[in-house]
C-alpha cells in the first residue's frame, strides 16, 4: 500500500466517527456498493411485487411461480462464486460492474417473458447478477475502510437492503396501474447507469493490487475447499445457511399468517401486502442492519451475531401469539430488527476471515451458496403449516436461528479488528 494510503487509513482509524476524515475514494467505494446493493435487491424483488400478475398472464400456477424464486435463489450462488473470482482475478469495481450489467439487462428481459421457460432463464440472469455484487462490493468496502470501522460501514452498505425492498414495492405501486407488469421490470434496467459510474470513477483496493499473484479458479476452489481456509469456508456457510433459512421461512410466509382467519388460528388482517406495511417492516429492518455494525465494532462479530441470533429464536414464538392489529405491527418491527439485522455481519466477518486472493470468491460462496441451500426453507415451513398452521410454521423458523447461534458459540473465532491480509 502507498504512503499516502496507509497514513489515510490510519488518520481515518484514529477517528471516532467511521464517516470523519474518509477520502474521496472510500466514499466512492461507498457509494457505489450502497447503490448497487439497494437496486441489486430492488430488482431481485420485483418478481414477488408482480407475482399474482405475472401467474394470470403467463398461465402460471403458484408452484411454477415459486420454482422460478427458487431458480433464482440458486442461481445467486453461482453468481457468487463466478463473479467472486472475477473480483479476484480482475479487480473489484469490474467485477462490480458486470455484475450489475447482469441483473440489470436480466431484470429488463423479465418483462419480454412469453412462457415460463424464458422467465426462468431471465430470472437466473438476474440471480447470477445479484449473487456477484454482493461478493464484489463487500470485498471492494472491506479492503477500503480501516479495520476499526469495518463493522459499521458494511452493516450502512448493507441497510441499502431495506431501502431496495422499499423502492420494489413502491416501483411496482407505482408502475403496475399505469403500465402493467412487464413495464416494471423495464424499471429493473435502470441500474446499469450505476456501472458506468463505477466504470469511471472506482479505484481498486490498494491490498488488491498488492497482490504479486491471482489465482486460478482451480487454485482457489482448493484454497477454498482443502486448503488452510477450509474449515473456515464451512463454517461460514453452516451458520450462513442455518440464519437464512431462519430468514426466508420466516418472511416468506409472515404476510400469510397475518393473513390467516382467526378461526384458523392467525390474527385475519387484511391488506398485510401492501406497500405501506412493507415500509412499515423495513423500518425495522433498517435499524436492525445499522445497529448490527456499532456491536460489532464494539463487543466483537461473534457475541453480535449471539445477541441477534438468540433474541430472533425468542422474539419469533412471541409475536405468532400475538392477535392485536397495532401489536402486531409494533413487534413486526421489533422481528424485522432481529431477524434480519443480523446479515450486517456476514461481509466483515467474512471478509476477515480469509485473505485477498481469494477474498471476494469466499464471501461470494459462502453467503450465496447459504442463501442457495436457503431457498428449501420456505417448503419447509410451508409443509409444517399444512400439517399444523401457519402459527407452528413460524415458530418452527426459530429453531433455525438457534442452530445458527449454536454454531457460532461453537465454532466461529473473533476477528474484531484483525487487519485483511
């Protein structure tokens, strides 16, 4: 790293603040990680605000539909793992950029969709996309900011996801009554600006171009899978796994448990699918990934991750008993803080535990490949609550972030602080 570099780094470490004292560089990394994690997931959901359209015009049955969210899911690990290597072998902001390029011309053809096999094949573009930003721009963050406050930059970068989910819904309230669904998809194409900015004014990391050699794709699948990082690799996507199918089993069907008839056992809302109650909940969300970085920072990844994994495991059973309306819309908040706050600290924790050449394809493979493994989880709740109710359903899902508390304790090493290498 450069003079100039390093005495930067270490003025910014020195601060209190994580925003006081950040170059011009950092910010840009910033930025363009922000925004491209944001419409990264806002074209990622645009499929779930447009579904029961997209069912009638196609010919499509709820299955096929969830088989293509499925498809897409899965298809963010590969994304994750080709596009990580890309970041490795050819540099973080370009691989950044043909990342978003992807999601965003796949997100386009959504809306071309004659049959099902076509929007499947689209939807697997936008996954491929999605799953290698996220590798792309964690790396680029991670190896920007000082140490001292990687926690709370990732876990801001990683608040975009709230404010992405937010702006679908609001795209598809917005669009659908003037143009129809296909038209929001066309929406999903705007993002390839944000690549053209990238393009233009994001350097790489000066730990990047350190590097006096780039791995091979088999090299660094063995450095991954049989190498010194191995047993971090599975770690990483055991307890990965375990909080995400926490996450998509609960959020996938919280709306149809607000929906459930109170004869059935659920509290019979209406209108829980809405844009304002999605609002409402990413609220929540916000504050959750937010606060996630300031513990982080302070008491250390591992006892973070503890706090919200357990608290998700209690809070879930509390809020399924739970029948008045307000309630249910207070604590929704105090669920969405928990149970999603806690993705804050995949990319620093990740990013900490393995080395540059091989950075951006790790935490590409292991949040990816968990969100991949992830997507049977929504079956899975989905079986219990025909057998059983939704409220079981739900319930059900704290298990899973108590099986990824119980990894952590177990087996995650701390790496507060620990400078990249």
């Amino acid at each position: 790293m450069s003079q100039e570099s390093s005495t930067e780094l270490r003025g910014h470490a020195q601060s209190g603040r994580w925003w006081k004292g950040a170059s011009k560089q950092q910010w840009r990394a910033f930025n363009s990680a922000y925004l491209g994690w944001m419409l990264d997931i806002m074209d990622l959901m645009l499929f779930a605000m447009v579904i029961k359209y997209v069912i009638v015009d196609l010919g499509m049955d709820k299955s096929s539909a969830g088989l293509v969210m499925s498809a897409t899911l899965m298809a963010t690990a590969a994304g994750g793992l080709v596009f990580g290597f890309l970041a490795d072998r050819l540099g973080r902001a370009r691989s950044m950029m043909l990342s978003i390029i992807c999601y965003s011309v796949g997100t386009a053809l959504c809306g071309l969709a004659d049959t099902l096999g076509q929007l499947m094949l689209f939807r697997i573009i936008v996954g491929l996309g999605v799953g290698g930003e996220w590798s792309a721009g964690s790396a680029l963050v991670s190896e920007t900011w000082p140490a001292k406050h990687r926690g709370k930059v990732m876990a801001w970068v990683q608040s975009a996801f709230a404010a992405g989910y937010a702006a679908a819904a609001v795209v598809a309230a917005v669009v659908i009554p003037i143009a129809g669904w296909r038209w929001v998809f066309a929406v999903g194409l705007l993002p390839a600006l944000l690549a053209f900015y990238v393009r233009r004014h994001v350097k790489e990391p000066e730990i990047w171009l350190k590097q006096e050699k780039r791995l091979g794709f088999g090299e660094t699948v063995r450095e991954l899978f049989g190498g010194q990082y191995a047993r971090n690799t599975w770690i990483g996507l055991a307890f990965t796994t375990a909080a995400m199918c926490g996450y998509w089993g609960l959020f996938t069907w919280i709306p149809t448990y607000l929906a459930t008839p109170v004869a059935e056992g659920g509290p019979g809302l209406d209108l829980v699918k809405s844009t304002i109650w999605i609002v409402i909940m990413q609220v929540g969300a916000a504050a959750g990934f937010i606060t996630f970085g300031y513990f982080a920072d302070r008491i250390g990844r591992k006892k973070a991750f503890l706090l919200f994994f357990l608290a998700s495991a209690v809070v879930v059973p509390v809020f399924a008993t739970i029948r008045s309306p307000d309630m249910l819309m207070v604590f929704g908040i105090v669920v969405a803080y928990f149970g999603t706050g806690f993705y804050s600290g995949f990319a620093p924790t990740f990013a900490e535990l393995f080395p540059t050449t091989i950075r951006a394809t790790a935490q590409g493979f292991v949040y990816n490949g968990g969100r991949a493994i992830a997507a049977i989880a929504p079956f899975l709740i989905g079986f219990v609550s025909t057998r059983y109710g939704v409220t079981s359903g739900l319930v059900t899902t704290a298990a899973f972030f108590a099986l990824a508390g119980l990894i952590v304790w177990v087996f995650l090493p701390e790496t507060k602080g620990r400078e990249l290498a």
